[in-house]
C-alpha cells in the first residue's frame, strides 16, 4: 500500500481529499504545516507528499517544504504534489523548477489529485500504488 504525506492547515482539505484517497486503497498520514511535514517525511519516509501551497507565511509556489525535502539526502527521491491557489503559468513553472512532480490548481476535485497520485506512482519504477477501480 503506497503511504502519502497530506499537508494542509484546512481541516476541510484534509477531511475531504485524505478521505478521498483512503478509499482508494492509499495510507495517508497528515501534517498540518511544513515543520511537522518535514519530520514526518523522515520518519514515515511516504512514497508521495501532497502539500497546499501557500502555507502559513509562505506565498513561494515551490515552498520551503519543498525545498527542504530535496535538500535532505533521505527525501529528495519523493514526489511531490502541490495544490495551489496560485494559478499564473511562472508559478507552476517555478514550483516545477524546484522539484514538484504535480501542480494541481484549487479547488481541485478529489478524484482529480487521486489520479494525480496515481499518475506519479505508476511513472515510479517499483510503485505500490493501489489498482485503479
């Protein structure tokens, strides 16, 4: 079973897309900012991190997880999927410049994000994502 990495400070994001991703077959972990983010990808070394971008005091669509995590010899390898309210052309640009595997524009349906991660894991060599339904 692949692991995810859901970061938002909105209760509602986390309820509605960790929920949507439980159904299909992922474990999904949750942190609320990137501070905890961080140690959790570390600890829980996730196959995939979904994070909302911008978080608290950030407006950088790479974000500061995101460049922590490329940093960091044991996270580096891990896709990232960012969702955004940050919607002109050089913010994906930039967020995929830094790293990001996705760049999903808010709101963005559940079912949409779950193909995402799909999409990522089955590009990955050696994935355990879920089959799709």
């Amino acid at each position: 079973m692949a692991r995810l990495l859901l970061v938002t400070q909105y209760a509602d994001e986390r309820a509605i897309y960790g929920e949507a991703l439980r159904a299909e077959g992922f474990d999904v972990r949750i942190a609320t900012g990137p501070d905890d983010a961080f140690v959790s990808a570390l600890r829980e070394r996730p196959d995939v991190v979904v994070t909302r971008v911008p978080q608290r005091g950030s407006l950088e669509p790479e974000s500061d997880l995101l460049r922590r995590l490329r940093e960091e010899d044991q996270t580096r390898s891990v896709p990232v999927v960012i969702l955004s309210s940050l919607m002109q052309p050089e913010d994906r640009a930039h967020a995929e410049d830094a790293g990001c595997e996705g760049y999903l524009l808010i709101p963005a349906l559940p079912d949409t994000l779950v193909k995402e991660v799909r999409r990522i894991l089955t590009e990955r060599p050696g994935s355990d994502a879920p089959p799709e339904c």
